[in-house]
RNA sequence: GGAGAGGUGGCCGAGCGGCUGAAGGCGCUCCCCUGCUAAGGGAGUAUGGGUUGAUAGCCCAUCGAGGGUUCGAAUCCCUCCCUCUCCGCCA
C-alpha cells in the first residue's frame, strides 16, 4: 500500500495529531484539514469566488484551478477503481482458499494491480498536495457587506461614541505620563526592544483592567471564562489561519518541540471546538479568555517603536463564539457590543470601523475595528478588532454541529474580537484621563479594582 | 526521567490475516404493544471524500498516527503520539 493510499479519514486525524505535509512528508490533509473556501463553491461557483478575492487584491488563477481540478478527478477516479479491484479480488481469494481451492491462478490474476495502484496513488496524492496548496493559500473572500478598497484609507467609519474631550493643556503621551513606572529600559535590559516593565500602581492598572474585562463579559454578557495554553502546535495554528502562510510572524520554539507562542487567544480557545460535532442546543458558545499574545512583529520594523503601542509581548481578553450558521451577522453585532460596553464603561471616546477588503485578515469574512481616541497622537487607534469568520475556521478544524433538520453535521460560524487589548487600553485611560497637571485619574468603573483609588500613583 | 499496562464506533466492550465498517451491551431515534413515573417486541443509529440536480442511490477510505510485510491487515513488523498505574523530580 502505497503512500496516500490511506483514506481521507487518517489524514485528517493524522493532521490533528499536528503532522502536518508542510514539509514534513507527512500525509495530505484532506478537506477538514486544508480548511478554507468550501472546495465544492470552489468547483461550482468559482467566478464568484474569484471576484471575491478579487476584491481583496488577489487574482485567482481559474485555468490552473480548472485544470488541477480535471486531473484530480480523473485520478482519484481511477484509484479508486484499482482499490475496488483489489478488494474485489483480494475477496476471491479468500473465498477460493476457504473452499480448499488452489489459489496460485488467481494470485497471479492479480498481476501489476498492485504496481498499478502505487503508480496511480502516487500521482493522485502529487496532484491533490498542488491543489490542497493552491487552495490553502487563498484567503476568505469577503462578505458582500464588505466596502471595496486596497488599504485602511478606504475603510469607513461606521459610528463614534463621544467626543474626545477638548484638554485646555497640551496632552503629554502614555510614555511621559508613565513616568518611571513604565521602565522601559529594564525591558530592553531583560528581553530588547518592543517588551515592557510595568510598576506599582501602573502594573496593578493592568491587571485590574483585564479583571474588569473579565467579569463584565462573564457577569453581563453570559461568556464562559476559560484559561487555555499560551504554546500550540501547528496544526491548532492551521485551524484557525496563522499556518501555513503566516508562520513569519510567529515566536516559535527552537527545540525538540513543534511548538509556538500564540499570537491571540482566538487560537487555542477557537481550536476549544476543534473536530467535534456540538449539539444544536448548545450553541452558540461563548468564551473569553485572558492571556498574553506573542507577536514578531515582522515587517513592523520602525513602525509604532514608541511606548508600548505594539509590543512583541500584550497582554488581550478575547471573545470567542461559535454559533450556528444562520446566527453569525447577528452575534457580530452583539460581539462587537460587548467589546464596546468595555469603552463605554471606562467612557473612553471612541469609533468603530468597518474594514475594506483589503484591509482584512486572512480569514476573516467581515472585521469591525473598535479605534480608540488617543488624545496625544491627536487620532484614533485600534484597540479591537471583530471578526466573522463564517465557515473558513470550522472548516479546517471540522467544527461542526448537529443540524437538527438534516441529521447531519454542517459547520459552525466562527467569531472573536478583542475585549480589549489590555495594554492599549492602558494607553487609552493614561492619556485620556489625564489632569493637565501630569496627574491620571482612575475611570469611576475601575475604582473598586484599584483598591479605591482615585488617582494613579505614578 | 525510570518501570509497566493500554489506545476499536456517542459510551462500554469482542475481534485465529480473508465473508469485520467492524459481534454484543448501553445510550439515542422511530414504530408496535401495554390503561396509568415501569416493562416488552421490531427497525434504525459513525465520519470524511468522490459521483450526482439530490442531505436518493452507488463507489472509495477510515479500528491513535505514519511506514512496512502480504493477493488481502483492526489483526503481523517498525517508528512516533497519547492515556493510565507505580517510582523519581517539581510550581
């Protein structure tokens, strides 16, 4: 039995095992495994697919896909033919011995079968790892609700809760209002640059801000609070998107084991659903999660290097739902909500944003960015980012549910968005909450997390 | 880290290399019977892929994963992963 001559099946739990073929010889993933466009809408509607990811500056390649797609059938056909053959007469065999029959003729019926079979195995698996690549490689088109447009520059602003406020002083920046409390330079002693030491009552704002996140969404907004791994193998990072074609801006780790450091919790708590099929009651599921996020920040070079903007290590609380199919436009809405009432609750001015398509991340299908007013910078900055991701995720982890009217299983949409980014948040209260005289005062919500504190001791 | 045991369908649990996609049990669904919270009888009940107008059929694959032996592997061989028990170490 040749290589890939091995069912559909294996391969994808041989996936889950994190054997991946990216390098590493491994079997093909199938389907579940490759995840992404659904490879019949692919087969069917490719124009509209094309067009789609068009949008987001990508060219589909039809005639390859076309013309992979045609030798992929006509060899997955005869694979299977020279497999019922085997079985066929592998039966006949036995059957023959069983009745005390000599079996040398029929044994030798089966001549070249065998060397016939690798062959076409061979050549099958070669053709289905070019298309599983092709694939893999294209991103979720957007949805149709998506505004068109190359960059940020063409994304539109949706809405704005409050006015920045109007300072009679000259606001001074998180970095001079941190004041030794941010030390950054032992940061950069401990670990390099884009890391940060945080003291005293400036360290405590950070915990007591994922804290306050934290139990909002799990008091008010009804999310199950779970702790999860901060080191995924691959094939968790496949699930969700950042593999195969981000591993760049991954921190991996260097040793015996396949491992990474997540780069949200999107990833672990997403994968949470990873090759089930859930019970329709039990939808939609709704997590949150507190954990730190681990970013090369590759291809940022030069880019936000003051402060503690963008760090290669952040602490986020993120949101996760899973939800039946039919929901996932509404719980975008809802997730985005509760991402906002953290905004609110701090009274932090901010707008929200909806991403063109070529701003979106890989999978996303639509993205709501929530930017927060930073008075020093005089602008906006993101400090949330919502996602739907419909079926791309559920697809390449084989996340589904049981549809009550069919029986059978179909795929779950998949959503996140940060609630909030802890650190930026920190930034946001810093500067937006700051007295003229380089005193910060401590937002009313937070009060009770900071020991009753009025005023930051920095 | 050392020693041992084991990984089979939603769960439990059989399985001399061939008729086992997989006995049996439990659970679940539907039907029948039953005059009353129970019992009994019958049928059905995995997933992925392909084909197709089709969630109708039909075909292929899957018994932790990968590879090997063989006409044929859940069953034999090799490698790896995981789980459990005991010892050691440890927050």
């Amino acid at each position: 039995m040749g290589a890939g001559s091995r069912g559909f099946r294996s391969r994808v739990r041989g996936l889950q095992r994190g054997l991946l073929p990216i390098g590493s010889g491994a079997g093909l993933p199938d389907r579940g495994g490759t995840g992404m466009i659904d490879p019949r809408r692919l087969r069917l509607e490719i124009r509209s697919v094309a067009e789609g990811l068009r949008l987001r500056g990508i060219e589909l390649d039809v005639g390859r896909f076309e013309a992979l797609e045609a030798r992929r059938k006509r060899l997955q056909d005869e694979v299977e033919r020279l497999r019922r053959r085997r079985r066929v007469a592998s039966k006949q065999i036995g059957e023959a011995k069983a009745a005390g029959n000599d079996i040398a003729p029929l044994v030798g019926a089966v001549g070249d079968l065998g060397d016939d079979l690798a062959d076409a195995t061979r050549e099958f698996d070669a053709v289905r790892h070019e298309l599983d690549e092709f694939v893999k490689a294209l991103p979720n088109p957007p949805d149709d609700s998506v505004p068109p447009g190359a960059d940020e520059t063409a994304n539109i602003e949706l809405r704005r809760w409050q006015e920045p406020a109007d300072f009679n002083f000259e606001p001074r920046d998180h970095v001079s209002l941190a004041s030794t409390s941010l030390d950054l330079e032992a940061a950069v002693k401990i670990s390099g640059s884009r890391f940060s030491v945080l003291r005293g009552s400036l360290a405590r704002l950070h915990r007591g801000l994922t804290q306050f996140m934290i139990d909002t969404h799990v008091r008010e907004h009804g999310y199950e609070e779970v702790y999860v791994p901060y080191l995924v193998d691959r094939h968790t990072l496949l699930g969700t998107g950042q593999l195969p074609k981000f591993e760049d801006d991954l921190f991996a780790i260097d040793g015996e084991r396949d491992q990474f450091l997540i780069p949200t919790a999107e990833v672990p708590v997403t994968n949470l659903v990873r090759d089930s099929i859930l019970d329709f009651a039990d939808l939609p599921l709704r997590y949150v999660a507190h954990t730190p996020c681990f970013r090369s920040e590759a291809g940022n070079y030069g880019k936000d290097t003051h402060g503690i903007f963008r760090q290669h290590q952040f602490e986020k609380v993120e949101l996760v739902q899973i939800v039946h199919p039919r929901k996932s436009w509404d719980a975008l809405d809802e997730l985005t909500g509760h991402a906002e009432t953290i905004l609110r609750k701090l009274e932090l001015p901010y707008r929200v944003v909806a991403l063109c398509a070529g701003d979106l991340g890989f999978a996303a299908a639509k993205t709501i960015d929530l930017e927060v007013w930073l008075p020093a910078e005089r602008r906006y900055r993101e400090i949330s980012s919502c996602s739907n991701f419909v079926d791309f995720q559920a697809r390449r982890m084989l996340a589904r549910y049981r549809n009550p009217e069919t029986g059978r299983p179909d795929y779950v949409h998949t959503l996140n968005g940060s609630g909030l980014a802890v650190g930026r948040t920190l930034i946001a209260v810093l500067e937006n909450y700051q007295d003229g005289n380089g005193a910060v005062h401590v937002p009313d919500a937070l009060r009770s997390y900071m020991g009753g504190s009025t005023r930051l001791d920095l």
